[in-house]
C-alpha cells in the first residue's frame, strides 16, 4: 500500500523550513455570552471551542484537500489561513511571516460564488486585478483580464452579468477572479458544493487542467471523497466538532497530469477511497450520536 | 384532476375564446368603468347624493377643458392647472432633492457604523411617524415665508424613508460581498464605494420611491395652507363651491403620482440585477 500516515509525515516536516503554510498549535474557541445580564435572562452560553490544537505544514505547490464531517470548523481553518478570521491561540505563518489579515497574497474562491451582481463578468474580474495592482496600465489590465477568462472559457460571456449565466459557469468567473491577482496560494471553500453532479465533475477537470498550467499551492475544502483523490497531493481529515483536530493526513500518489479514468485505474486507489470513506463514516455518525445524546 | 380535466376540455371546445390574463384584466376594468360611470352619471342626475353633485359627463367635459387649456393666467384664483401643477413639482423637486441629499449620505455613514445607527435610532423613531403637517406651523414662524415652508415640509416628510432604507440596505450589505474585497486588500473607501454603495442601491432606490411618493401626498395637503399650486387649486374650488374642477384635480393629482412612482419603478428594475424589486 502507497499510504503514508500523516504523524509521521508530520514529524519529518516540523524540522524543515520548506513549508509555505505553517500553522503551530492553532486553536479557535468562539466566546459565548456571559455577563451578568445574560446569566439572568438565561441567554449565557458556554465558549465553542472549533479548532483544537491544529499542526500542519503545507508545502509549495501541493494541492491540498480537507476534509471531514460537517461543522467540523473546515472553512473556520480556510479562513485563518485567508485572514478573514483570527486563531485564538497558536500560530499561522506564511513564508515565514504571520498571517494577521486578509491579502491579495491569497485568492479565495467562495462556495457561492460571491460574484458582484452589479458587474459583468469582465467587470468582476476587473475589479479585482485593478484593486491589487493599482497602477497597471488599461492595456495589461486588460490582457490579465482577457487572458483569464480564457484560462476559465468564458471566451464570449465577457458581458453578461452574473445572473444571466449558470452557477458552472459562476464559479469559473470566481476562480478567474481569485487567479488574475496571481495570489502564491489558492484558497477554496467547496467551490463545487452548490453545483449539480454533472457540472461539478466538468469543473473538477477543469481545476485539474488550470492546476496543471499554474501548479499554485491549492487548498480546497470538499465533501466528495473523488473530487479530493482526483485533485489532491494531500488529503486532511479532521475528527468532528467541537473541538475538531487533524485526524490524519493521506499522501496521493497518482501521476499528474491525471485523468479521472486512470486515477480510478490506479492500484492505491480502492485502498485510499476505503480509508476515506471509514473516516468519513466513523466521524459522521460520531456527529449523530452525540446530537442524540443531548 | 377535475381541474386538469376542466381545463383540457376548455382548451379543446373554444380555444379562440381564451383569452389571456392581461386581456381579461382590461375588460373587466373597462366593464367596472363603464358601470361606474353610468352609476355616477345617473346617481347625479337622479339627486341620489349630495344636493347639486356633479355628473360624469360635465367633470370629464371640464377634465377636457382642464388638460386642453393647461397654461392660461386671469390672475392668482385663475390659474391654468399646468401653472398649479409646475408650482407644485417644483416645490417638492426642490424639497426632495434636499432631503436625499442629506438622507442618502447619512444613511450610508449610519450603515456603516453601527454605533451611530444606535445612537441617532430614537430621533429617527420620535420623528419618523410625525404628521408633516404639524411642521407647518413650525415652519412658518422660522421662515416666514409660505414657498419656503412648503419646501421645508417636503424635505422633512421625505428624508425619513430615503435615511432608514439606507441604513438598512448598507448596513445589510452581503458578508460575501466585504469579504472579496477583504481578500483582496480593497482600502474602506473602495469598498465603500465600489462594494457597499452599489450592492446597497436597490434599497436606496426604494427609499427614494417611497420618500417621493410621501412628497407628492404632502404637498396636496401643505398647498392648501399656502397659497399656490395644486393642493391650493382644490381648496380655491372648494370656496368657489365649484365640485366638478376638484374631481378634475384629484384625478390629475393621481395621474401624475403613478409617472412619479413609474419612474422610480424603473429605477428599481434597473438596479435589481435579477433579483426581484
């Protein structure tokens, strides 16, 4: 068998300076209300610990996946590693250097979409290349602009306003938003997960194809055991809330460029896939169980 | 099943005879017209209302008169009703064109800080459900001038809904949305204007919509009190005694209360992105 656990891996890492995400026990608790009124009007409840003691480098260029149950504080790490959310405690680096806020270093790619309905696709792509570099010329803006919405096909929809066109091809506008900045590190958080089947498969081989152009650090929030094993170096499976840690951590060994039917072909894949879904299924009736037990 | 059935078989005897929505919509409107008129008409002449009620047929003889003769001037008390009724449009664009400018830049500083939205909240309350009218007086003793407490009384009755929906809509703006310009590094004057402002625009719109549709039933009533324009057109023909020409200007009154609110309809559709007004 091709797996390798992720503690040791881990443990090999820690001494290496080659990691481009470092994050060092990092916890996330959400203060609950206290206060003397709230102890009277019985609206007092007790901190919500997300995150507990988080270890994990990611190196450059990888593509990583997370994964778990739900509420299990994937998009809360997500956001700490964009900066749109801060760690309790523990550390967050990036080359070296703290992650205290959000910046254009890192492009999210949101669930839905989070496209500006107000402009075109062109516009809202724009609007992203002109914040982050300012002082572009109208010609480069306009060839970093045009040059994007290639990489995504949308050749021809430059125009249309996000309404007029399909969540498949919303996403692309979000993807070709969150690589015109030319961010070092892409963040995802379940860019397929309002998306139907079809599309969704459609959209994960064009990751596959964009990833194999730019080869960006990746890191991707997703439910679909496929979708990570297609598109992953590295898969993360986090236990359940509260309190979510990283499980374990699988190395994905396929050849790139990959192909959904060789992939499927490979000899480590049953094994992988059998691993996921014990973890997946352990963890998520773990989840039911202890909402039956309150 | 039964309606389904019932359906189809309609379909299939007389389909020439269907007619769609719109179409039956206008023919009963047309019916319910022509039925209130000839009520109206006969009520009149038959002395069922009040003692020398006018008919149907003299008021749209003189609603004729009235739109065909807009612009004549005998003198203050005989004015054509085009002159009454630029005196009034110019009041309230006047008033409500103060009043957004103040509204609408408030609204958004008080949306965006949710402090302030605390802090200023009981004089919004306290005067928001304020008659305008009782400004009036008010209004008069600082000014002392009729046109400019006429304007006063507009901007006053229309600042309140432009100044809450927009608070409302900035202060509503998607999290979605500030998060992308987060993750981008936008400055807060970017985002302010290229994120909250026009994500915050439908709701201003509707503002606006509702604070002109405020206006323009203030005026009628402030103008009655003032000395010119439509409101003070009624209550000429009130002491004339003369009934016919106040149906004319209540219905012309109404006329023009729905391009207003077209307008503004427009603009909603214009801003709405999909989404529905």
């Amino acid at each position: 068998m091709n797996l390798s656990l992720s503690s040791e891996t881990f443990v090999n890492n820690q001494h290496q300076n080659s990691a481009q995400i470092s994050l060092r026990h990092v916890s996330k608790v959400f203060p609950g209300r206290k206060g003397f009124l709230n102890n009277i009007t019985g609206q007092a409840t007790s901190d919500y610990v997300a995150l507990e003691d988080i270890n994990l480098d990611i190196e450059h260029n990888t593509f990583v996946c997370i994964i778990g149950p739900s509420g299990c504080g994937k998009s809360t790490l997500l956001n700490i590693i964009g900066g749109l959310s801060s760690a309790s405690s523990g550390s967050v680096t990036m080359n070296g250097q703290a992650i205290e806020q959000p910046g254009p270093d890192r492009g999210m790619v949101f669930q839905n979409y989070a496209l500006m309905p107000w402009m075109t696709v062109e516009g809202n792509i724009r609007f992203a290349v002109e914040t982050v570099y300012p002082k572009l010329s109208a010609i480069e803006r306009k060839r970093v602009v045009k040059e994007h919405i290639q990489l995504v096909g949308l050749t021809g929809a430059e125009s249309k306003r996000p309404h007029e066109i399909s969540g498949g091809m919303k996403q692309r506008v979000g993807i070709a938003r969150a690589l015109a900045i030319n961010p070092q590190i892409l963040l995802m958080d379940e860019p397929f997960g309002a998306l139907d089947a079809l599309t969704r498969g459609f959209l994960q081989d064009e990751i596959e194809r964009i990833w194999e152009q730019e080869r960006k650090t990746a890191i991707m929030i997703t439910h679909s055991i496929e979708e990570a094993l297609l598109l992953s170096d590295r898969i993360i499976m986090m236990t359940k809330g509260p309190a979510a840690k990283i499980d374990e951590i699988l190395d994905v060994p396929f050849p790139r460029p990959r192909d959904r039917i060789q992939v499927e072909k490979h000899p480590a894949y049953l094994g992988l896939k059998q691993e996921m879904e014990d973890h997946l299924y352990r963890e998520t009736r773990a989840v039911e169980e202890a909402r039956l037990g309150n | 099943m039964t309606v389904v059935e019932k359906r189809s078989i309609q379909g299939k005897e007389k389909p020439k005879f269907v007619l769609n929505e719109n179409l039956q919509a206008l023919v009963l409107f047309l019916v319910s017209l022509v039925i209130f008129l000839l009520f109206w008409e006969l009520g009149a002449k038959f002395k069922l209302f009040a003692k020398g009620f006018p008919t149907a047929s003299l008021t749209i003889q003189e609603l004729w008169y009235w739109v065909t003769h807009p612009f004549y001037n005998n003198g203050p008390n005989d004015l054509g009703i085009g002159w009454n009724l630029l005196v009034s449009l110019r009041r309230v664009a006047i008033g409500y064109t103060i009043a957004s400018l103040i509204a609408v830049p408030l609204g958004i500083l008080i949306g965006i800080y949710p402090v302030a939205a605390k802090a200023f909240n009981p004089y919004f309350q306290l005067l928001k459900p304020v008659s305008p009218l009782a400004w009036l007086p008010l209004g008069l003793y600082l000014f002392r001038d009729s046109e400019v407490t006429g304007i006063f009384i507009i901007a006053i009755a229309s600042i309140w809904p432009t100044l809450i929906n927009t608070a409302f809509g900035v202060a509503g703006v998607s999290q979605e949305y500030l998060d992308v310009a987060k993750t981008l590094g936008a400055s807060r004057l970017r985002t302010i204007f290229k994120v909250i402002i026009p994500a915050a625009l439908p709701n201003i719109i509707s503002g606006l919509r509702i604070s002109m549709g405020i206006s323009w039933l203030v005026i009628v009533a402030a103008e009655m009190l003032l000395g010119t324009g439509l409101g003070y057109f009624i209550w000429n023909e009130w002491n004339n005694l003369y009934i016919p020409n106040i149906i004319v200007a209540i219905f012309i009154i109404g006329v023009v209360g729905i391009v207003l609110d077209q307008i503004f309809a427009y603009l909603e559709k214009l801003v709405s992105f999909g989404k529905k007004a």
